[in-house]
C-alpha cells in the first residue's frame, strides 16, 4: 500500500475531537501532526496492510510526518513475527521515534518469545543518548523480563541510567514500581538505600501507592521512605 493510500485511509477515520485529545496527553513542542485517529481503527489498518503485505516503501518512508504513520509504523512491526526481521525494522525505527505514546506501542510478540536473543539489544538501547530508545530498551525490560526471566542484574541496569529527561525516568520509576510488585524481595533495597535519584525514588514510590498489586502495609512503608525535599 502506498503511503498516498494510507494517507486517505487515515483521513477517512479522523476524528477531530479525539485529535485534540490526543495533543493533549502527547505536550511535544517536536510533536508530528496529528490527524486523529483512534488507536483500535490504528490497529485494525496495521492489521489490513500486513494481510495485504505490501508495507515496505511505507516503513522505509522515515521520517513520517503524521503521529498516526508512526502509530501504524510501531503497530505493523509488532505484527511482524519473524525475529531477525522485525529486529532489523525496531532498530531502523527505533531513532525516529519522538513520544512516548508510540515508543511505548511499539510491542512485538515476537520479542517475547525470543528474550535470550533479545537482551543484546536492550542493554544496546539503554545505552544510547536518545530519549525513546532508551525508554524502549527500559520498557522491553519491565514488559518481559520481571517474571520467570527475572534476573537482579535487571534492575541495576535500570538503576544504572543517568539522564535529565522526564520521559527517561518516569519509565524507570514505571519499572520500578512494577518491579516492586513482582519482585519486592529484590526491588525494596533500592529504595531502602535510595539508590536512584531522588525524583526517580519519589515517583516509584507514588506509583507503587497508586498501585492494586502493593499491599496496604507495603505502602505504608513505603511512605516512610519518601526523599524530602532539601535532605
């Protein structure tokens, strides 16, 4: 499909309310346009356009100029179920992407059953200096490595990022928090010994009290352990 084509599907399902909506929960002075389309007619194009398989030109377009192409792009990788392939595709899109809603979308079953092989390229994105990149590698870790291919090492990798950017660390703070849910034994002490930063610690902690899976007395303790401001 070309991207003419994918253009006037786009425009077919705008929904100019929902466009606003979207401006809003997305502040990027960088921010591609945005059409305003909802993400389960997103999905469900992603979905025709691999059915069809003629996607190629389309994710080689890059950079796109709408959010939506980059919410399609993310979507039509995650559908992607050859490893090698949509490896290749993640890290040729992995630099273009510029907020949080498409980074954290972009969700490849494929990755899940393939963590070994994976791993490598984590601990690759977590090293970059880009923004979204390093979110991406922090949220691979949190979506697929916090149950049965758990390993402590995980969470000092995440401990072990040093960035100013908002994006970065309230996606550690999410790991943390989720983290702390499946792995309190291990999770605790770096709260205990404030290993993260003070913003970072605080927010995992808000987080975890914001959270269904902490338990009443886990927070209470938690809340003892909150960073103030000026110590």
């Amino acid at each position: 499909m070309e991207r003419t084509e994918i253009l006037r599907e786009l425009n077919a399902l705008k929904d100019e309310t929902y466009g606003a909506f979207q401006k809003s929960l997305i502040p990027n002075e960088n921010m591609k346009k945005i059409i305003g389309v909802r993400t389960p007619d997103l999905r469900a194009l992603a979905k025709k356009i691999c059915k069809e398989g003629d996607y190629d030109a389309f994710l080689n377009e890059l950079p796109h100029e709408y959010f939506e192409e980059d919410q399609l792009h993310a979507f039509i990788i995650s559908l992607e179920k050859n490893f090698e392939i949509c490896i290749e595709k993640t890290e040729a899109f992995l630099p273009y992407i510029d907020n949080w809603a498409t980074c954290d979308q972009l969700s490849p079953k494929v990755f899940a059953k393939n963590t070994e092989r994976l791993l490598p390229y984590i601990e690759r994105w977590i090293a970059s200096d880009h923004t979204y990149t390093i979110r991406y590698g922090i949220g691979r870790l949190m979506a697929l490595y916090l149950d049965a291919h758990f390993d402590p090492l995980f969470p000092q990798m995440v401990c072990g990022i040093h960035s100013d950017e908002y994006y970065v660390n309230m996606m550690r703070a999410w790991y943390f928090a989720t983290a702390m849910a499946k792995q309190y034994d291990q999770i605790i002490p770096y709260i205990e010994q404030k290993r993260l930063d003070p913003w970072t610690h605080n927010k995992t902690i808000q987080k975890c009290i914001e959270s269904y899976r902490i338990t009443d007395e886990q927070k209470a303790y938690l809340r003892t352990l909150r960073i103030q401001k000026g110590k």
